[in-house]
C-alpha cells in the first residue's frame, strides 16, 4: 500500500514538513540548550568552583547568576562554605526537634574506646565545621567527609587514650578543647579546606555491662570525698579556736608574768629605799612606817575604841563586851 492508497482509504492527509521549520526547531533547541548549559545559580550559602577541561578555573563563582562555557567544557561543583555542618559520632539523629529522636543501630565501633587507666569508655560527640576552602576541599583530598570523620575518631582515641577515665568523664570540655585544637592541626596538614568550629562531648560513659559497678565504685568515691570535707570542716573549726585559745592563755600568762616581775621589782626598790632611810635615821623611818601603816589599817575599822594600856578602874560607861561582838 503506497501513500495515497493509505490517505484514500484513512482520509488523513498530513501536511508537509518544511526544512525551514526543522532548522528553526533546531536551532530553537541548541539555543535553550546553550543557554541552560551556559548559566546557573549559586545559592547564598554556596560558592561556585568551575573547571575548564578538568582544570581549575578562578576566581570562585559568588552567589547569584553566573556563566559558563557548555558542557562538557566547564563543569560546575557547588559547595556550602557558609552553612554549619556537623559530623555525630556514637549516635545518628533521625529527627531533630524538642523530642528528637535517633537512629536505632549499633555504633560502638566508633564510640567504644580504651582509657589510659585500661579502662573502657563509651564516648560520644559531635563535630561542628565549615568548609573554608572549597577548591581544597573538593580536590585536595579524597572523599574528605569520610576522611574528616576518620581524623575525628584518631585525634579523639589519642585523647581519651592518655586520661583515666575519670578525667574524661570530669573535663570533658577541657578535653573537648584539646581535640578541638588537634583536629584542626590534623586537617591543616592534610589540606581538607575545613574549619574546626567546635567539638562537643555529649556523654562519655562506661559500658553498660560495668554500669551498675562503676556507679558504686563512683559512690564510694564520692562518700570518700564528702567525709574529708566533712573532717577537714571540722578541723578548720576546732583548730583555730584552739590555737586562739592557746595563743591567749600563753598572752595572759606572760602579761601576769610581767605584771608579777615589774611588782617585785618595784616592791625591791622600795625595800632598798626604805633600807637606806632606816640606815639614815632608824627612830624617824620606824615611827613613819608605824603611822603608814596605820593610817592604812584605821580606815577600815567602823568604830574604834582607843584605851590606855595602864589605864585602870573605867567606869562603864561603855558596852565593850557588845562592841566586841
């Protein structure tokens, strides 16, 4: 059946294609197609790195509208140089949220690590970085996320390797820290392109076979330390009221020394005085000591009755005997 048979028996007669028509079509075609492949879009967060025959091409694309040669000439990577990423080790977070929740899987083989005391701890943290290099980060290194996380889990084994495990578990930013500051030594020396921001020890725990034994042990530690403080309160209260006291009495005793020495002296000076006036006029310094010495003595006597020893026959005129009482 020729063409004109199929035409007289469907009654379809379809038009004729032009050339004209085809070549608009394609050129129509190659030019959406030069255009899709000659621009694109560099998101805010993002720097565009663009290689020409499989070298690198500067500057870096800065975010917005941008142009190429078509592929395969130029290809176009994009990379996150201003977002905050972060690599978990020890857990996965599934959802995050206020109830977040986390992957249900094994991950000891990342978190299970021998202490310097030849303990075993489970430790699990989490790396917060930027890339600071794209062109590093993309070429310097191979697959530079998993190598990243391979450095993470060297430097921290080194870490938690040199402490007991109760200095991990107590400093945990402290050592936090120091991971921090290797790490980013490490992924300098390799040229990753990436900024350590921080490093964060979520929970370092013992597992949990030797829980419940480590726990106890972790008491008695505690009850160890309570009990110290405890005696060395009451030694910081006991002690210094006694040395207070001590230091006092010994204050008291050496004032009542003096006071007993500086008395005896001046009671031997005058004696010596006295002694000398005696020498001088014996009559005159008896009589004087006589009449000190009463004019001491009379004064505390209330009423006094003054009678001549040869004195005899007195009337009564007063009550002696009552006196005398």
């Amino acid at each position: 059946m020729d063409r004109r048979d199929f035409q007289a028996m469907t009654g379809f007669n379809p038009p004729k294609i032009q050339p004209r028509v085809v070549v608009g079509v394609v050129v129509a075609l190659l030019v959406v197609w030069l255009g899709l492949s000659t621009v694109f879009q560099v998101d805010p967060e993002e720097a565009g790195v663009v290689l020409r025959f499989g070298r690198f091409q500067e500057p870096l694309r800065k975010p917005g509208l941008n142009f190429k040669l078509p592929a395969p000439i130029d290809r176009v990577f994009k990379v996150p140089v201003q977002s905050l990423e972060k690599e978990e080790f020890g857990f996965l977070t599934d959802q995050p949220g206020v109830r977040t929740r986390y992957v249900q899987r094994d991950f000891l083989g990342e978190s299970l690590m021998l202490t310097g005391d030849l303990n075993v701890a489970v430790v699990d943290w989490t790396t917060q970085y930027r890339i600071r290099d794209p062109y590093m980060f993309l070429f310097k290194v191979r697959n530079p996320t998993e190598t990243f996380r391979d450095m993470n889990e060297a430097v921290m084994r080194q870490v938690v390797g040199d402490r007991s495990i109760n200095e991990v578990i107590r400093n945990r930013q402290e050592y936090a820290t120091e991971v921090e500051v290797q790490l980013q030594k490490l992924c300098d020396q390799y040229e990753t392109g990436i900024k350590v921001v921080q490093v964060i020890l979520q929970d370092v725990n013992p597992p949990d076979p030797v829980k419940p034994a480590f726990n106890e042990v972790d008491q008695a530690k505690q009850e160890r330390e309570r009990t110290i403080n405890e005696a060395l309160a009451e030694f910081n209260r006991v002690v210094p009221r006694a040395r207070g006291e001590a230091l006092q009495t010994i204050q008291q005793a050496e004032g009542y020394a003096t006071d007993r020495v500086n008395r005896a002296k001046g009671d031997a000076s005058l004696f010596k005085a006295l002694l000398a006036s005696y020498r001088r006029a014996p009559d005159v310094t008896r009589r004087r000591i006589y009449l000190e010495t009463m004019n001491v003595i009379y004064p505390k006597v209330q009423r006094k009755v003054i009678l001549d020893s040869k004195a005899k026959n007195i009337l009564p005129l007063l009550n002696l005997q009552q006196e005398v009482k």
